[in-house]
C-alpha cells in the first residue's frame, strides 16, 4: 500500500478518535468501539465519512478491507480491519487481548468480592436452602412473600455485620431507587454479576424466582457447591473461634423464619436434619478448603 493510500486510512482513524477519551479502553479505538453502544459506535465511525478521497482510492481500500461504503454516497467509514491497521503496532496484541481477557473473560478471583449488599442475599440463599428450582427466592406478585424475604434480608445484614463479616449495614440504611418498585425487588434486582461471581451457582429463573444450583442429577446435594458460596460471603472471616457459632445461625435461620415459606411453596423439603449436617460440614469444608474450592 503507497503513502498516500495509508495516510488517506489515518486521517480516518484520526477522525474517529476525536473527542473521545479512550484512557479506560486502554487507549484504543477498536476497543471503545467493541465495548460502545450501537449508536456510539456509530456516531465515532461516521466521523470518517469527512475524509475526501477518489475513487480509485476508495476502491483500492475497500479492497484491502479497511474501509467500506458509509451512508452517504460518495463517502466512506473504516472497517474493524481499517481501525486495527492504524492502531496494531501502537497498541499491539497483547495489549488488546489483555482488555479483552479483564472485562469479558475473568471470573471470581482474589482481586474481585461481591459488595456487601450482595452478600447479603447470597447469606439468605444460603441459610433458607433454596437449593433448586423448586425452592426458590420467589419475588413474584402472586406469591404474597417479598415483604417476607424483605425480613429476611434485614436480619441476615445485621447478623453479618454484626459479626463483621460485612462492613456495612446495606439493607437496613436501605434507600430504594424507585418509588414504585418493592424494595426486595429492587434489592435482588440488581444482582445480575452474581452468576459470574459465583461461576453461575446463583442462578434466577424466567419467573423472578432466584436459587443456588446445589444439587445434582439425582437431587443430592453438592457440598462442594455449598462450601465454594459459602467461601464466596464469608472469605478469610471464618475461623476455629466463630465458625460454630456462624454454621449454627445459618442452621437455624432455616427454621426460624423460612420454614412456613418453605411449607407453602417449596416442593422439595430441605428442613430435615441432614440439611443441618450437609451446611455444617460444608462451613468447615469453606473455612479449610479457602482459595482452592473448585466447582
């Protein structure tokens, strides 16, 4: 390709990074345009329709792949190809799979925790042993149980920072975002990354309904599913001083405030004594197993 045909490619580029603050994209344009909504991307790419050239020229770039034909006849847009050319040897490979790998490729790890807010009903999850989809964190009009599930909530999150285990009180200095939602609707809502940080053991139903994905085939509990969500809430806080007291509460929350939800409309009844033995070993299974759970 002469000079004249890459520098046409350039100014195009140059055009299209106007105005734009690309430092969280890791300054570059392919990527803001990847991560940009349908309009944004639109809007910057159309910035090089400015760019005058001939039409051999245009046709010789269209050839190579770096621009094709904009809106407007007689004007031109670059291609992802075109966007790469100018920016490959600035930005480089490595650079651009690394954005790639930090904003769609990684899972739980040591540098990511849920806010506290989620902890809390991942806590209630936990101790109401809604293990499946016939137990569930139902948020459904008819069901009549989101006032219920709202108590719940707000004594998990005085337990939990009690106990230090969060380091707010998120439910109960609650402040709802709407004026019309129920506020355990807009509580559990908003926990769209839980699936992800929890390599998709928090799963929700088509119905507003929410579980964790603990058991198996046969319906026999995972407990290395339930250790790995348990390690998720309580991390490096639970130790050979508390963690009986902890596994205890998280026992009896069961039967203390779940069980005439459970008796109401849960198909399968998790409130037998093996639940209490399978939660308690999967508390000691977390606390000495923290780090290296795989599920």
């Amino acid at each position: 390709m002469d000079d004249n045909l890459e520098s046409l490619v350039q100014v195009m580029y140059s055009s299209c990074q106007g105005g734009l603050d690309l430092k969280k994209y890791g300054n570059s344009l392919l990527f803001y345009l990847f991560r940009s909504s349908a309009n944004s991307r639109s809007e910057a790419l159309r910035k090089s329709e400015e760019v005058v050239m001939t039409s051999n020229e245009a046709e010789c770039l269209k050839n190579l792949g770096l621009i094709r034909n904009g809106p407007s006849l007689g004007h031109y847009v670059l291609t992802a190809k075109g966007v790469w050319f100018c920016e490959k040897d600035i930005i480089g490979n490595d650079v651009l799979i690394d954005l790639i790998d930090r904003d769609y490729f990684k899972t739980l790890s040591k540098e990511e925790h849920l806010n506290d807010k989620l902890k809390v009903v991942l806590a209630v999850a936990i101790a109401s042993r809604t293990y499946s989809k016939q137990a569930l964190i139902s948020m459904r009009v008819e069901d009549d149980l989101r006032d219920r599930w709202w108590g719940l909530f707000q004594e998990m999150s005085t337990f939990l920072h009690t106990n230090c285990i969060i380091k707010t009180d998120p439910i109960n200095t609650y402040k709802s975002s709407s004026s019309i939602e129920d506020r355990s609707s807009d509580i559990i809502r908003h926990t769209d990354s839980m699936p992800r940080l929890t390599r998709s053991i928090f799963s929700k139903t088509g119905k507003n309904g929410y579980y964790l994905d603990i058991m198996d085939e046969s319906g026999v509990p995972v407990i290395e599913r339930l250790a790995y969500v348990i390690n998720v809430v309580f991390e490096d806080n639970l130790n050979v001083s508390n963690i009986e007291d902890i596994a205890r509460y998280m026992i009896l929350f069961f039967r203390k405030n779940v069980v005439e939800i459970a008796y109401s409309t849960f198909e399968e009844q998790y409130g037998d004594i093996s639940y209490d033995q399978v939660i308690h070993k999967a508390f000691y299974m977390a606390m000495e197993n923290r780090g290296k759970l795989m599920v």
